[in-house]
C-alpha cells in the first residue's frame, strides 16, 4: 500500500472514532426547573421593554405598570410552568413551554412595530377587523427595521430556550403532577392576590391600574399601567362580554365656577354724542330643544341609560349669541386633513391654507389629540362631537345607529344634498357604512354608495393617492347643487414621509428641495401641499360656478403627523416640542368669503366644532348633548385628552406628569381641579353608552 493511500486511512479512521465519539456522548440533561425563571423573563422582558419604549412622561416611565407587568410575568409563568411539570412526554413538554414564551414575543413585538406607526396600541378589535391594516406592509417593514434590535433584544428568552431546545429534551420523562398542581395554585392565588389589591399600586384615583382595571379601558394607558398580558386578557374579555357599562358617571357635583376672564375690548372709532348706532338685540335664549328628560327618567328600566338622561337634564345649556345663524343658509364643505398640522403653513409657501387660516376664525388654542383608533377616530370626534370609546372602532360601530345631531342629518333635514368622498380604499374602517349612515352619498377608490366599482372614483391608485385629483373628479357632483354639505377625509398626507416611498412626496420635490430641513420633514411638507393644490382648485370651481361667497370652509386635522420622530416635528416647530400637549395643537379653520377675520384664544378641540357650526347655521339643537361646546358661547371650555389629560380656560392637567398648572392669575383649588376631573370622566363614560346603547334612537324615538 502507498504512503498516500496509508496517510487517507488513517486520517479517515481519526474522522469516524471522532464522530463516533460524538455521537456516543451523552447530552448532559437541564433540569425542568429551569423552564421557570425563562417562562417568566419570556413574559417580562417584552413587558418591560415595551412599557420603557413607549412610555409618554415621567409618570408612564415609573408607575404601577413596572411591578405589575413582572408580577403578572410571574403569575403566567408558574402558571405554564407547572402544566409542563405535569405533562409526562419531554417534546411535549418543551413545545408547550416554546408557545408560551413565544406568544408573549409575537404580541409585545407587534405592538411595539405598530406603537411606532400608528403613536397608540392595537385592540382585540382591531386585530379581529384589521385585514386592510395589511395594506400599509411596506411601511411596517420599515418599522420593523427601525426596531430591530428592540425586537430581538424582547425574544432573548425564546431565543434561549431555543438553544436548550436537546437538553431539556434530555431530561427526564415522568409527570410531576403534584408540583404542578402546586405551581398552578400559587400562580392563580398571586392572580387573586394582585387583583384584590391593586389599589397598592397607585390608589383608586382616575388612570391608577385599579381604576383602569375595574372602570376604563384607554388601551395606551391600560398597557402602560397594567402590562399588555392583562390589558388584552381585558380587551378580549370586553369584545366577547357585548354590551357592558364602563366607565362611572358622577351626577349632583357640579364644577365649582371660576370669575369670568376679562375680555380685551375691541378698538372703535369715536363717535360724537347722540350718534350712536343702535345695537341689535341679540337673542340669548338657552340653544335646547323640548325634551322631556323627566318622563324619559321616569319610563327608563335601563340603569346605563337613566344615568346619561339624568347627565345630561344636569348639564348647562349654551345659549345663543351674536354669531348664531351668521351661515345660515349657506354651503357647508367639511374636511378632515390627514396628519396636518399648521406649523408648516405659511403664506409664501401655502397661500390657500394661510388665507383660510387668518381670514376667517383663526383658532390659536385648537386641540386634536390622537385617539386610540388613530384617523377613524378623529373623523368621528369630528363628525359627531362625541369621544371615541376605546378599544374599538367607534365610528364602525355606530354604522347602524342613529346620528341626529351631525351636520349632514341636520342638513338635510333642511334639503341640504349631501356627498362625502375619499381617495382610498373605499371600504376602509367601513367608510361606506358609516359616512353613508350619515346620509351622505360617498365616493372613494373602488367603490361607490351603490357598491358598484364602476362608479368609484376615477383616480389614479399610487401611494398615497391625490387629493388633488379626488377634488378634480368629485366638485362636478354638488357645485351648482346648492344647498350642499360636502365632506372630505384627504389621504395625501399619510406617512410614510420619504421621496422613495411616498408618491406624493416624490410628485412634489420641486416645491421642498430647498427647505432647510431633513428629508423627511422636506417629505412631510410635500405632500401636505396636495392639500394646499387641491383646495385652490376647489375654490376656483366654487367662484367658477358663482358660489364661493356663499360656501362655508371646515377643515381640522385627525391627529398631528406622528410618522415624524419628536426631533423631526421639533424641526417644523423651530423648538423642542412639548409632548402632552403641544404636540397636539393644531389648527382648526371655518372660514366664508367676505367675513371678518377673527381670533379666537378659547381652548378648544375638535369636539367643539360641531356644537359651534349648529349655532353658526342658525340650526335647532341642543347644546347639553355634544361633548364639546360652542366656542361662541359663553359655556366653560374643556379640551379633553385620551391619557386623562385636560385643559380649561383657568389651568390645565397634565397626566404625564401629574402637574396641574394655573393659566390666569385666579386662584385654582383643589376642589376646582377635581371638578374638572369628575365633568371629563362624565364624558367619557357617557360618551360610551352613547355608542353601546345607539342613545339618539332612545332619545328621540
């Protein structure tokens, strides 16, 4: 035999003794109690990270949602923990452990991604109905990416157990039942335990995990203060449960009052004696209608509902004033702005939005915050001056209840046609069921009122699409239809704010390249300035057809544009953006050719505008039945935020920080903030029961 052919022998015998070795070595076996310090950092890891990541302030970083979220850990864990002890087979055993350390990883990471998307936290709901969430992957991606390492660092314990996979394998067969059964009664006595006692843990006031446990269910509030596990087991709990009364309504403690605000008056020429203009007489009568809220009380099994009769035969009307019925008659155009905000109009680069703006009535305390459902709830703030309930798709689920008190019903009421139109998905959060219940004919990509495609809007489909073009192809239906009430959700503002992944924005570089800002605030502003060319082109077709002067123009945002980082808006801002509230502020227009410009400083919110446009139309209604107020009146204000934080005209909460803060020179007593506290929580409730028990029906059946 050759040296060659020895040397390849031997080498071949040294590779099969070491692979026999090999396999002949035995695994050396991880005991079973192991799987429970990793089936408890499987939950709270993600917990925590979660709840550090996407804490607001100071009071969401350190509160009872930290103890909380790793004690709930614990109980999950013992509890899965002692099920493996009791199964007998080891492959069943550790696949049972993988789901439940899985699950945990797959929920906070989810959340974490579309925390990042959409500034809230996905429902029970949503994720039953939200199929064409799907439409929006390429910017999901995105998220992911920018979360990777967050993400990866949450799945270190499936990770983990992923690596001990063979040695937990190689323990041994046999069921422990005893120990289980042990584990298990532990796990749901601390269960117990920590539900009977949540009041350790912050107190029973508004917004504390026991509050949220027992009374509301604000999903960002819940996850941060409870831990996700347990706002879910809740959420879901709530979806299968169908009608149940949250939230409590306090009734016979009002707000304490405060002095009136000295107003500035205004300057007028002098006049010499005995030329005085006569001043009309301005009715100031209460703006109610006849409502026998005593009979209703009286007649009313229903405790839920006897609650909100008595809330609102409680409540102080508004009375009418020298702006009521200033439009009556006129047409009325209403327009949710995605994602705007004022802070990038100005009158060079934006003169349509700046006319509007100061040439009518220039809000400067306006409020828009985000709301759970994110774009579908701020139409529904808007549209029905009532709160979103949490959780759920609020406008969705009033699509087959009555709606009185919108403009369009009001409207029509008196002959007004009215249209609504959209340039996406036509089905969207069921535009088509809800704005049609609205006594709208509606329009969007796909679809029209009668479902057929063909007569959806003839729009080109990019990302997002134009509402340029939507305005193009939709004025010829209501101009020259007077009287008319349109209505327009725009879309070209949506995120992502990027010239590589927003059409938009690409379409319109020209106009941006030379801002002095970063790309993605230059992307923001470039596609804001659809709406700028398509509301040019709307009112050139009103003056076209001879009826700009008498049209009256609506227009607030849904939310602020949260596809900007908070140094991103800190740019368009010129300072570092204060998180609670200013972020928030936006503006609000109602303008109409002709008029005297006017500003108005009351805090206000988009709760407010429909109570304020019935009194500016001269309409019939009842003011004690809006969550909001006519910011004409002389009705206190209150501008109401979904963390429980609110402003008034004489201080202002700050939930993120637990600070109340004065805004005048009055003295503001504890009994006067809690006042305010009681009167939003009121709100809210009732606002629910609204929703949940279709109340107009009952109201005005």
């Amino acid at each position: 035999m050759s040296v060659e052919k020895e040397k390849e022998r031997d080498a071949m015998s040294r590779y099969t003794k070491r692979n026999l070795r090999k396999r002949n070595r035995k695994i050396r076996p991880l005991s079973l109690w192991w799987m429970l310090p990793i089936l408890i950092l499987a939950g709270a890891i993600p917990e925590l990270l979660l709840h550090f990541l996407t804490a607001k302030g100071p009071t969401d970083v350190w509160n009872g949602g930290v103890p909380l979220s790793f004690l709930f850990s614990v109980v999950n864990g013992g509890f899965l923990f002692g099920i493996c002890l009791a199964i007998p087979r080891q492959k069943l055993r550790y696949w049972i452990s993988f789901a439940g350390a899985l699950l945990p990883f797959l929920f906070c990471g989810a959340q974490l991604v579309y925390y990042s998307l959409f500034d809230t936290f996905f429902s029970a709901f949503s994720m039953a109905n939200g199929g064409q969430v799907l439409e929006f992957w390429k910017i999901a991606l995105q998220a992911i990416g920018k979360n990777f390492f967050w993400i990866l660092l949450q799945a270190t314990p499936l990770i983990s157990l992923c690596v001990l996979k063979k040695r937990f394998y190689a323990a041994p067969a046999g069921s422990q039942w005893q120990r289980g059964l042990l584990s298990v009664a532990a796990s749901v006595m601390l269960q117990l335990l920590l539900i009977w006692n949540l009041s350790w843990f912050g107190g029973t006031a508004v917004t504390t995990p026991y509050d949220l446990y027992h009374n509301n269910m604000d999903s960002y509030l819940s996850v941060n203060r409870l831990g996700l596990n347990t706002a879910m087991r809740l959420d879901i709990t709530h979806l299968l449960g169908g009608k149940q009364v949250q939230g409590s309504i306090s009734l016979g403690n009002p707000t304490p009052t405060m002095p009136p605000i000295p107003t500035q008056p205004a300057e007028t020429q002098p006049t010499q004696p005995g030329t005085e203009p006569e001043k009309p007489t301005v009715d100031t009568s209460p703006n109610v209608l006849d409502i026998d809220f005593d009979a209703l009380i009286a007649g009313e099994s229903n405790d839920a509902i006897r609650e909100v009769h008595q809330f609102f035969q409680s409540r102080q009307p508004s009375n009418k004033n020298e702006k009521t019925g200033m439009f009556e008659g006129c047409n009325l155009i209403m327009i949710t702005a995605e994602a705007f905000s004022p802070v990038f109009v100005t009158e060079e680069r934006t003169p349509t939005l700046y006319k509007l703006m100061h040439e009518g009535f220039n809000f400067t305390n306006y409020y828009v915050p985000t709301w759970g459902a994110s774009t579908t709830d701020g139409e529904y703030c808007f549209l029905t001056g009532t709160i979103p309930k949490p959780n759920v798709w609020s406008f969705r689920e009033s699509a087959d209840n009555a709606m009185p008190l919108t403009m369009s019903m009001q409207l029509k009421e008196r002959g007004y046609n009215a249209f609504a139109y959209h340039g996406h998905t036509y089905t969207y959060y069921k535009r088509n069921e809800y704005l049609t219940n609205l006594g709208f004919y509606y329009r969007g990509y796909g679809g029209s009122s009668d479902g057929k495609k063909v007569n959806g809007l003839p729009i080109q489909y990019t990302w997002p699409e134009s509402d340029l073009e939507v305005v193009d192809v939709t004025t010829g239906d209501f101009v020259g239809k007077s009287p008319f009430v349109a209505y327009y959700m725009s879309i070209s503002g949506h995120r992502n704010f990027a010239f590589d992944g927003n059409q938009i924005s690409r379409k319109n570089l020209e106009y941006v390249k030379n801002e002095p800002y970063s790309e993605e605030v230059k992307a923001y502003i470039a596609c804001q300035l659809e709406l700028e060319f398509s509301l040019t082109l709307l009112m050139e077709r009103l003056e076209e057809a001879g009826q700009l002067e008498n049209t009256v123009i609506v227009l607030t945002a849904d939310h602020y544009p949260y596809g900007l980082t908070d140094a991103q808006y800190s740019e368009l801002l010129g300072h570092p953006v204060e998180t609670n509230f200013e972020r928030h502020k936006n503006a609000c227009i109602i303008y109409k050719p002709g008029m005297t410009p006017e500003t108005i400083d009351k805090p206000a919110s988009h709760f407010d505008i429909l109570p304020t446009l019935s009194n500016l139309f001269g309409l019939e209604f009842d003011s004690r039945l809006y969550m909001g107020r006519d910011v004409f009146s002389e009705a206190a204000g209150l501008v109401v935020f979904p963390n429980y934080s609110w402003i008034t005209d004489y201080a202002s909460y700050n939930a993120g920080t637990g600070k109340v803060e004065n805004r005048t020179s009055y003295e503001v007593t504890e009994e006067y903030v809690e006042g305010v506290q009681r009167d939003m929580t009121n709100r809210f409730a009732v606002s629910m029961r609204i929703l949940d028990y279709d109340y107009w029906a009952i109201l005005f059946e």
